[in-house]
C-alpha cells in the first residue's frame, strides 16, 4: 500500500474511476478532483529552500505558465520516481524552468524542513544539469494550514497509512496560467515532452511559444482517456478544407492570368 501501490495504480486509475465510480482498494479518499479554471490560493505562505516565507504568488508573474507538483521527500518510492521522471522529461526539452515557466515542488508532509527541500532541489538540478534552472525550480515547505489551503484547492486528496507508515498519493503534474488559474491535469509519471510543452504553451494562452506552438495546439486537443494531446478530427477537417479552398484559389488564379496574358498577346500578334 501506500506510496508505491499509489503510483502503481493512479496514472491509470483518474479515468477509469470517473467511468465507474469504483476506488480501487486501499486508495479510498485518495486522488484527484480536477479544479479547472479555479485559482490557487495565492496568499498562502510555505518557505523556500533556503527558509524565507514565500506567498505562492510571487512565483506568478501574470504570463508564465506554472507547473506544479506535489510530494514528500521522505516518500520512500513514488515521489523520488515522480521527480526522476519529470527530470527526464525537462531535460529532454527545448525550455528551461525560470525562462518560459515557472516549477513548483511542494511538500505535503508539513514536517519536513528547508533543509530537505534544499537538499532535493540540488539533487535534481544536477541530474538535469541546467544551473540556470535554479532560478525557476522552486522547493517548497509549507505548515498544515497552507497545505491543506493548496492541496483542496486543486483538488489533490491522500491520507497517511499507519500500516506502513507512509503516505498514500496521487501522481501528477498540475499546470497554471501565469494568473494561478488551474489549466490542466497529467497524471503519472512518464509524460512525453511534447505534451508537457503543449499543457503550457495552453495553460499561457498564447503567451509562450512559437507560432508552430500555436498551430499545433489548434490540431491537437487533450484527451483525459488517452491522458494526453490528440489530433482534433474536427479542427484537421476545417484546416483540410480550408487548404483546399485556397489550393483551388491559386489554381484558378493561375489560369485567369494565363488567359489574360494570351488575350493581351493577340493584338500584338
């Protein structure tokens, strides 16, 4: 049970829970209640890895996205997977945190310290070998009252099990406009890059990324049973026609010329 039957079980377990309305055993009272378009209390006070108390809106600047995901450090499995594999997949991408968006790494475990947070922020940035990213990777703690403001927030539910004295948990990454609105959900841990760069390229409404960036999110929409970006039939049949109608358009331009020009031609002849 605990952390390791949650990541065994929840990058699946979203969808199929919402299908049936069936908890699988051992995880009741844990998941996720997606919290689209509502915001983060961005008045809540957790510290940062050096110790300073922090509200979470200083880490919005109004434009850039947010990524968010919540663990604990002393998790004896999941959340060092969860956090190896979203290392991964920022390296494996073009942005780095502190340029096009901002990372959040929240303690739930209201017990652990600065120190920790400090300790796993210098772990991570050397395997993704990035200093720059220092400056847009935060770790943060946090007291029980924020946490749980955070937590209800985007809808984030896990519970202690004294069995195995461990926490039971949810995996997933959360995405934020630069506002602290709520964008996106993507759960598990092995999450191709381009749908991470999707999520926050939509989660800025346009305000990162390039115009290729923006074709793309018109071609491909999210798909919660897939758990990621699909080609929108709807939006390639209406960018399909479209390219047929200006096809046609050049064609029949290309004749009317043509005509034209023997037509101007006759009278010299």
């Amino acid at each position: 049970m605990g952390c390791l039957l949650a990541g065994g079980l929840l990058p699946a377990w979203p969808a199929a829970a919402q299908r049936t309305g069936q908890t699988p055993p051992g995880l009741d009272g844990v998941g996720l209640d997606e919290r689209l378009g509502e915001a983060l209390p961005l008045d809540a006070v957790f510290r940062d890895e050096a110790g300073q108390p922090t509200p979470l809106g200083a880490f919005f600047d109004g434009e850039r996205p947010v990524l968010l995901n919540l663990v604990y450090h002393d998790c004896p499995m999941l959340c060092n997977l969860v956090l190896d594999r979203l290392t991964t997949t920022l390296g494996e991408m073009d942005w780095t945190p502190g340029g096009a968006f901002e990372v959040l790494t929240v303690s739930f475990n209201a017990i652990e310290t600065p120190e920790l947070a400090a300790r796993q922020k210098e772990r991570y940035l050397g395997q993704l070998d990035r200093p720059e990213a220092a400056a847009g990777w935060h770790f943060l703690t946090g007291e029980d009252a924020a946490i749980d403001r955070l937590t209800r927030a985007v809808g984030f539910r896990f519970r202690w099990v004294e069995e195995q004295q461990e926490f039971a948990h949810p995996a997933a990454l959360i995405f934020l406009g630069g506002d602290g609105t709520i964008t996106r959900y993507l759960y598990g841990m092995d999450l191709p890059p381009r749908d991470v760069r999707a999520a926050l390229v939509e989660a800025s409404a346009g305000q990162v990324g390039t115009p290729l960036d923006q074709f793309l999110l018109y071609c491909f929409r999210y798909d919660p049973q897939a758990n990621s970006y699909v080609a929108d039939a709807l939006a390639l049949m209406q960018l399909g026609g479209l390219l047929t109608v200006l096809a046609l358009g050049a064609v029949l331009v290309y004749f009317w010329r043509r005509e034209g020009g023997k037509h101007r031609a006759l009278p010299a002849a």
